[in-house]
C-alpha cells in the first residue's frame, strides 16, 4: 500500500509538475544568457584552477569537487542502467538534452548563491545557497525554511538511503551473498565507514572528495572507452538506437510515466541536479572576485556527470550487445556489460567502482545536510553534541538503506529532491535577472580587459541586505 502511493506521488511529481518546470526554466534560462554553457565554456574550465581570492579559503576547484561528489555517484551507474532497462535507450538522448540545458539553470542558481552569500561573525569563511538568497532578496523565511527541510529530507535520508541501497545491490552476483544478511552486514560497513569520516567535520569532507572525485572518474571514463573500442563496430547502430527510440513519439506518449523522455528526466535530474538547489551551497563557498565566476565553474560540474559520466555508461551498456531488460535494471546490466570485454574482472571492478561513488556521493550529501543545519541554527554551526548525535542518525540511515526495497529507496530519493525544485526554480525564475545583469558586468569587465571584481551596486542592487560586493 505504502508503495503504490510513493510511487503514485513520484509519477504524478514528475509528470506534469516537474516536466513543465524543469524544461521551461532550461529554455528560459539559455535563452537569457544567450547560451552561455556554449559561449563561456572554455572560460569556465579556465576559472577551475584560479586560485581564491583570499588564500587559505576554499577554492573554485575545491567548491565544484565538493558539488560533483554529491552528483557523481551511484546515478551514474545504477542510474543509467535503470533508466535504459526501463524507459529505453532514448533516455539517454533525453538526460544529455536535459543537462545541456540545464547548465544554465545550474549557472544561474550557483550566481545567486554567490550573490547573496553570508560570512561567519566567528570563522569568516563564506556560506551561502537557496536559502539564503531566498531570505535574503525575497524577504520569506518560511519558504527558505520549507527549502531547507526539503534539502535535509534530500541529502540526508532520500539520496543516502537509495546509495546505500544501489551499493549493496552489485554484491548479488556474488556467491557470499546471502539477501537476508549480506545487506545487513554490507550496510553495517559502509554507515561506520562514513560516520568515522563524518567525525572530521566539513574540512575532512572537503579534503576526501577532491582526491576521490577526479581518480574515480577517470578511472571509470577509461573502463568505459575500453569496452566501447573492444565493440567499436557497434557504435553506429548504438547511436541510431537512442536516437530512434528518443523519437518514438508514439510510444512516449502512450505510456508518458514510463517513457524515454521522463526516464531521461528523473534519472538526469537525480544525476546532475542542475537547478535542484544544491549545488549552490558549495558554490557560496567559493572565494571568488566576481560571483559569475563560479557560476560558470559549475557549469562544469553538469557536463562532467552526465555528458562524460553518464554517457560513458549509457554507450558501454549499449555497444555491449547486451540488450537493456527490466530483470537486468540497475547494477546487474552494467556488470554483464563490463564482462563481455573484462571477463570476471568487470562485475569486480563496477563494485570497486560503485564502493568509490556511492563513498564520495554519501560525504557530499552531508556536507549539504551540515550548511542547511547551519542554517536553521540561526547561520552558526550546531553544538558538537547534537552534531555528533546527528551524524550517528545518519549513518544509520546508511545502515537501513541497504535493506531498503529499490522501489521504495528511488521513490523517497525522487520525491525530496523533487520538493527541493519546486521551490528552488521559480526563484531562480524570480531572481534570475539579478544574475543575467551580474553577467553582463563579468562580460564587459573582461572586455575591457580586466579580472572581473565585482560590486552590488554596479548592478543597481540593493546592498543594505548584502555582506558581501558592496
């Protein structure tokens, strides 16, 4: 009972409510700054290794690793495979469009962010998201409280149990793996594994996700083009695969909640997390001259997980010449895959890999959970016993998710992540012209020939609000 109506919340969620949303915000928002994940991409891979602007501060590289750890993860993997087993291979197409779009929602909200960050009165370091420039510009603490509930339900319990849960999932190829026990002991593992890194505060998670983050990628990317060169030959009839069922309008629309489009949708939205709020309270972070600067760091961060990552995936599993079945959904599509070129290595090495992702997903997540207690502990970090009390609960929410049902596990992940974007796009739509305006002034500072410095006021803003650029 309790399924059918998660999952009855989730189809109706997605399909009209989030559909509408998300694609008119892409459209709205790439149309504004005149495509600038196209025009300013190269800026934005030369903004990655600009030192802060202060030093010992947190870096742009060190803020978008932070933000790609949440987003890399177990949806790469696990989340393709069940996008392909059971919306088709136009999924794919489908998450690529969505995330080439959607990098201008994810510029717009990590700007804002920027914009109307905070500074600690005790450490003076920066902090900063949705909340806070929902506050800050559209005087409604209730709204930024909602938001922030929202974002604990998120990163703390949706998206930590359905990791655990898709960790676990690739033991079951494996003769130790007993379904009564296994997931119990995996979890066990994994929730003290966490807690013990969790203990280190924000510093240790920051610290842990820059040098997990880049090696787990490239590693995977490598696997990746391994298979795809092994089945080279099937390249042309992967493309014409994805490109055709993408283009089944017939049957999108005949069965819409389980089509290509919304599959593409919900698991490209759960991947890259352009415009779902989050990113941007690692973006606040960043010491930056000029708040457009990370906002076009962040950009990358979409491009790096879906249209390298996922795509990796998506075109490995596909030239594998194992076809996408629903008995295969998840893990187990992405093992055979692996093991048509790798052998009895491959299911080895997704499980390595899977260990690695769902790891570094699990410490960006709760680097969110810690800045939205933050928050709601009136912008000062919680005492060190509720802290500690706290990421205890957590870790057990690791523990459980492991013996959580799959369907129930994505359910619970899709929906709080669905309440984070419904409150976070309209106010990018509502706000979104503060962020065009910032970068008009980033582009004619740079024609002039500058570094971009930013100042409110040379926007027309109101600074009486501001900490920061008056």
């Amino acid at each position: 009972m309790l399924l059918n109506i998660l999952d009855s919340i989730d189809s109706f969620l997605y399909y009209p409510v989030l559909m509408v949303i998300l694609i008119a915000a892409a459209a709205w928002f790439t149309a504004k700054t005149r495509f600038i994940q196209v025009r300013h991409f190269k800026e934005s891979v030369r903004l990655v290794m600009e030192a802060p602007a202060e030093e010992g501060s947190m870096s742009s590289f060190q803020a978008l690793m932070v933000s790609t750890a949440s987003r890399v993860g177990t949806g790469n993997i696990v989340g393709v495979s069940t996008a392909l087993c059971l919306g088709g291979p136009g999924a794919m197409f489908w998450m690529c469009i969505m995330a080439f779009f959607g990098a201008s929602s994810a510029f717009v909200e990590s700007t804002l962010a920027q914009i109307y960050k905070k500074r600690s009165v005790t450490t003076g370091e920066c902090f900063g998201g949705p909340a806070y420039y929902i506050e800050t510009a559209l005087h409604s603490k209730a709204v930024a409280y909602l938001f922030v509930f929202f974002m604990i339900a998120t990163y703390g319990f949706g998206f930590n149990l359905l990791c655990s849960y898709n960790l676990q999932s690739t033991f079951q190829i494996y003769s130790f793996y007993q379904p009564g026990v296994t997931p119990w002991i995996l979890g066990g593992i994994f929730a003290l594994l966490v807690l013990v890194c969790l203990m280190g505060g924000g510093k240790r998670i920051v610290s842990v996700t820059e040098k997990l983050v880049p090696f787990m990628g490239v590693i995977y990317v490598i696997a990746s083009l391994i298979v795809l060169l092994v089945h080279i030959t099937q390249l042309p009839h992967v493309i014409a695969m994805v490109l055709s069922d993408a283009f089944n309008f017939k049957a999108i629309f005949g069965g819409m909640s389980g089509s290509c489009l919304v599959y593409g949708l919900k698991r490209g939205l759960y991947s890259n997390e352009a415009g779902v709020g989050s990113a941007p309270n690692a973006s606040a972070s960043a010491n930056v001259s000029h708040p457009v600067k990370q906002g076009l760091v962040q950009m990358l961060s979409v491009y790096i997980d879906t249209l390298l990552l996922c795509a990796a995936t998506a075109i490995m599993c596909l030239s594998s010449g194992i076809a996408p079945t629903e008995e295969l959904s998840g893990a187990p599509y992405v093992q055979q895959a692996l093991s048509t070129v790798l052998g009895g290595f491959g299911p080895i090495f997704i499980t390595a890999a899977m260990v690695l992702f769902a790891f570094t997903t699990l410490l960006g997540n709760l680097f969110y959970v810690d800045k939205g207690l933050t928050y709601l502990n009136d912008r000062k970090t919680p005492g060190k016993t509720f802290m500690t009390v706290f990421h205890v609960i957590c870790s057990l929410v690791v523990l459980f998710g492991a013996v959580t049902p799959m369907n129930a596990a994505w359910d619970l992940a899709d929906i709080t992540m669905g309440g984070m974007t419904i409150i976070n796009i309209p106010v990018c739509f509502l706000l979104g012209g503060t962020a065009v305006k910032a970068l008009q002034n980033y582009e004619r500072q740079k024609a002039e020939g500058k570094d971009p410095v930013f100042c409110a006021a040379d926007i027309q803003m109101d600074t009486s609000d501001l900490d920061y650029w008056k």
